[in-house]
C-alpha cells in the first residue's frame, strides 16, 4: 500500500528469461486548499438489514481525502464510493479517510435477523 502526499505515477516492470513488461499507474491525490483534514458528509449501509446470507452496499460521500479505510477486514474499498458485505451477525463498520492533513471517522451499523 502506497499513500502519497501528491498526485504520483508508479511503474513496475516484470523480467524473466523471455522479457520485460512493465506498466504504469498513476495515484491522484485529492487536496483541499489551506490544509483541511477530510470530511465524511455521509456513510450509509442500504438496506441496512439483511437475512443471513443477504448483502448490503456500504456508501459515503467524502470531500477531500487521499484513501478510505474500511475496518472488519475490509480495508481500502475495491469502488471508489462503494462497498458490499455480508456480514453473518449484527456488524458495526468504521470507515476512516485520510488525507495528509488529517483523519475522519464515521460508523454505520448492518443488522442480520429476520
């Protein structure tokens, strides 16, 4: 995990016997001007119960964060703004941003049952 302080393009190169492939990506960092830690506007779970086995969408909206972390093993999120789970027991999520200048929080809480 890499958490750059500004907007950074990363190359990894691969080398065997029969060549090299590389390839570049580049990790935009959002800022906000005057050093604004990030602001969690909203951090949803719809439906927010479930049967066992069912899945919810864990959502936020953010303004000006570098990375979100999401805890109960999720970690950084695979979608930019969104997240499924399926827990098996009511299960309370914390989401964190971050940026360079500070953190957020917010939880949301999945019920499991009938």
């Amino acid at each position: 995990m890499v958490i750059p302080a500004a907007t950074t393009t990363y190359k990894l190169s691969a080398v065997n016997t029969f060549g090299t492939e590389t390839k570049e990506t580049t990790v935009t960092v959002n800022t906000l001007p005057n050093g604004l830690a990030p602001v969690i506007k909203s951090f949803t779970a719809a439906p927010s119960k479930i049967l066992e086995g069912g899945i919810s969408s864990l959502s936020w909206d953010i303004k000006g964060f570098t990375v979100v972390i999401i805890d109960q093993g999720i970690g950084i999120p695979t979608a930019k703004y969104s997240q499924p789970v399926s827990p098996t027991e009511n299960t309370t999520y914390t989401l964190t941003a971050i940026n360079s200048f500070g953190t957020d929080n917010a939880t949301v809480t999945v019920t499991v049952g009938p």
